[in-house]
C-alpha cells in the first residue's frame, strides 16, 4: 500500500519547505529549524522515491538505484545534526551525532566509487542503531528545561524506536515500512509544540504591548500638557516618536520672577533606554530650577546629576532663557543643533554649543544672551528632524527647515509646528527618527514697550 507513504511523504516535503521558507524569511540562521527543514525535505523525498508508483514509471537504472541508496544514507545527516541541535543530548551526543554524520558521507563516496552496495546499506543500519541507541540514553540522562520538552522528547524518542525496529529488522532479512508512522508521529509532537510555543509568544507580545503603551502614557504625562498663557510669549511644541516610547524630551521651566526658560533634548538610541534616561532629565531638570535664570548652570547641574547614571548613553540638549521684562534670550546647548532664530523674515543660527550631558561630570558650559525684538520666532528641535532622510538617502538638512522657518513667518505658532512636522514626514520615506520642535513666538505689549523708552519713576 503506497497510500500511507505518500501522505506522509507529502506533509513531511511540504512541512520541510516551509520551514525551510521560514527561516529564509527571518534572515537568521537557526540550527535546529534549519536542520529540521532538511531532514523532513530529504526524508519525505526518500519516501517518495521508494514507493511502487515511482518504481513503475521508471526503467531500471544502476545509477538510479545508487541515487537512492545514496539519498537514504544522506538522511542521517540533516537527522542527526538535528537530534545534536535539539539540546537534549550534551556534548558526548554532539560528538557521536557528527561521527555518525561524517561515517554517513564516507558510505555515500563509497557508493559511488563502485563497492558493493548491500554490505554499505547493512553499515548504515548499524550505525544508525548504535547513533540512535547512545543518543536516546543520553537524551534520558538530560533535565528537561522547557515545559513543552516532555511531548518533543516523547515524539523524538518515539520516531528513534522505530527507526531501530526498521533498521534491525533489515539487518535480521524481514524488511518493514512502520518507520514512516513514526515519523508521522514525531511531525505531530513537533506540531503541538509549535502551537504552544506560538501561543507562549503571543500572550508575550501582548503583555509587552500593553506594558509599552503604559509607559507610553507615563512618558507623555511627564511632557507639559500646554505653555502657560502667557502676555509676550506663544509657545507650541510638537512631539512624535519614533516606537511607543522615545528618548526626545522637551520642558518649560517657570521662575518665579515670571520668567520662562525652554528645554529640549533628546537621547541617544532609541526606545524603553532611551525613555528612561527621558524621564530622568524630568527629574534632574526639576532639582535644577533654582538655575533657571542661568542656562550654563543648569545644564551644568543636569549634566552631574546625570553622569554616571545613563549606562554609557549621552544626552544632547539646549536650553534657552526668555525675559520680556529685560527683552533678552540667553541660550546654552549641550551638543545640540543650533536654535534658529526668524527675525525680519530672516533667519540665523543661535550657537553656543559645550560637551554632550552625562558624558563628563566636570564638563563646562557657556551661554550667549542676545536682545529680544517682537515679532521674534524661535526654533528648538531635535536631530531627527535635520536627520530625516529621502528614500535616496539625502537628508532634510539645516537648509530646508530654515527655508520652512522662513515659510512660516506669517502663520501662528501652532500652524508653523505643523507645517515643519508634517513637510519632514512627507520628504522622509520612513520615520527613523524621534521627532519634536518648540517653536516660541515673542510679542512686545505696548506697555512693556513705553516703560522701556520712558521708565516710570519711582517716587
């Protein structure tokens, strides 16, 4: 009856392509997968091979009949590099796994170098029951780690019996063909586990997923909701990252003397590590307040409170300081881009740049303060928006966001953010970057206006 064999040659040939297909598609060698793929292609094509139906269509060949023989010794090798991957036998069964594959391809040189090919089958056999035998005491002498183990060990070791019923029958001269519907049993136990393992990873992927978005939630509540409404100043800021999480952080620092100071930052690499030192620069940020007035001091309190902290990721940052009542800006930056500054339709770079934060705790900062005029636009952002990149590789660059600085310079705040973001995620052919800009627009009031020309006098 050939029916039996050639379902299973089947399954096992399509079972084996599609692992095969598998691991293609991950790009990433697996041994055991890859071993598996091979050994069920080869086994079922063996199966196929020896069936009546093949006999039947083809004229008696000797070289035929060496590819088959040849065929049926090299199974042993994809088998045995297979039950060597599988863990289960220890370094010993490693060893007798490869000298029963090396002895495999000595008989196949042999079968074609013209010896006798019935004694070669008889070594074959016999070198797979001893291989078989030691491999399955060594299998039983291993703790089972996996809880999915016991069913891949209960399959494995029930394919090997039959193998070792097959293979000793043939030695005895009474020849049988129930090796088969052990190997469809083992292809059924390998089944069940895939199914768990997939479910396993599943239910993972879920938890990790909604772990992320918590910390996703955790990480916006930690950026300000909205800049306090304010006479002089309108500030919009706009933050896309890249992953559920990001590394871009942005802050408004408040005085008490009324004052306001805009920070933003941004982490190198990329989610939850970089999410977590984003939170920290929340919290070094906070104790630094009392430098709010002074942003060489407080990106230098930032800085040491950092080092050492961060497991050799480094933070970029730049911190500007914006006083209506003196009409003045002060700005210091920690390895950041550069501020842009639109002023008259023209724009300019804001440039005073000191060592990247949590790199050296001794490092030194500088700031420059320059005039505030109404009318003023101020530009904070990230590198991810100069780093975005075409589908040809060529970067947005400084150029352009000034071109879209200048663009802007008749739109509102909020309209000027959007415009940057949604024209960089345009020219960028995927998004490899967190993105996120503060664009802060100064208005002088008139009354702030005559008591600077005309100061009021004290009495």
């Amino acid at each position: 009856m050939d029916e039996p064999r050639l379902f299973v040659a089947a399954a096992s040939i399509t079972v084996g392509l599609v692992a095969i297909g598998f691991s293609l598609i991950r790009r990433r060698f697996d041994q055991l997968l890859s071993f598996f793929a091979w050994f069920a292609a080869l086994y079922g094509a063996r199966l196929w091979m020896e069936s009546n139906i093949l006999r039947l269509m083809q004229h008696p060949s000797p070289f035929l009949d060496k590819v088959q023989m040849a065929l049926n010794f090299f199974v042993t090798v994809p088998a045995f590099l297979f039950f060597a991957a599988s863990g289960l036998t220890g370094r010993v069964g490693r060893v007798i796994a490869y000298v029963v594959c090396i002895f495999a391809m000595c008989l196949i040189g042999a079968i074609f170098l013209g010896l006798p090919m019935r004694p070669l089958d008889q070594l074959n056999s016999v070198s797979i029951i001893v291989g078989s035998v030691s491999l399955v005491i060594l299998t039983f002498r291993q703790r089972m780690v996996e809880k999915d183990d016991a069913v891949f060990r209960a399959g494995l070791v029930t394919f090997v019996g039959f193998v070792l019923w097959t293979n000793t029958a043939w030695l005895l001269g009474h020849p049988t063909t129930i090796e088969l519907y052990g190997f469809a049993l083992f292809l059924c136990c390998l089944g069940y586990v895939a199914a768990r393992r997939a479910l396993d990873r599943d239910q993972q992927l879920n938890s990790i997923q909604q772990e992320l978005e918590v910390a996703r939630r955790i990480q916006l509540s930690i950026l300000p909701a909205a800049f306090a409404a304010s006479e002089h100043f309108t500030v919009a800021a706009r933050f896309v990252p890249m992953t559920s999480v990001a590394g871009d952080f942005y802050e408004f620092v408040y005085t008490e003397n009324g004052t306001v100071g805009l920070l933003i930052a941004d982490v190198s690499g990329h989610g939850v590590p970089a999410a977590l030192i984003a939170s920290m620069m929340k919290v070094a940020i906070t104790s630094q307040r009392h430098h709010a007035t002074n942003p060489e001091r407080l990106l230098a309190g930032v800085n040491e409170a950092l080092c050492g902290n961060t497991q050799n990721q480094f933070v970029t940052a730049a911190y500007v300081h914006l006083d209506a009542g003196c009409g003045t800006f002060c700005y210091a930056a920690a390895g950041h881009p550069p501020m842009l500054l639109l002023r008259d339709e023209q724009v300019s770079r804001i440039e005073e740049n000191g060592l990247v934060l949590a790199l050296l705790s001794s490092a030194v900062y500088a700031s420059t303060k320059q005039p505030l005029l109404s009318g003023d636009r101020l530009l904070l952002y990230t590198d991810g928006i100069i780093e975005a990149a075409n589908a040809g590789g060529e970067e947005f660059g400084y150029e352009r966001v000034g071109n879209l600085l200048q663009a802007s310079a008749k739109m509102a705040a909020e309209q000027a953010a959007d415009l940057i973001l949604n024209t960089v995620s345009g020219w960028s052919s995927s998004q490899s970057d967190d993105l996120t800009v503060i664009v802060c627009d100064y208005k002088r009031s008139e009354v702030l206006r005559e008591n600077l020309i005309f100061p009021v006098a004290h009495r």
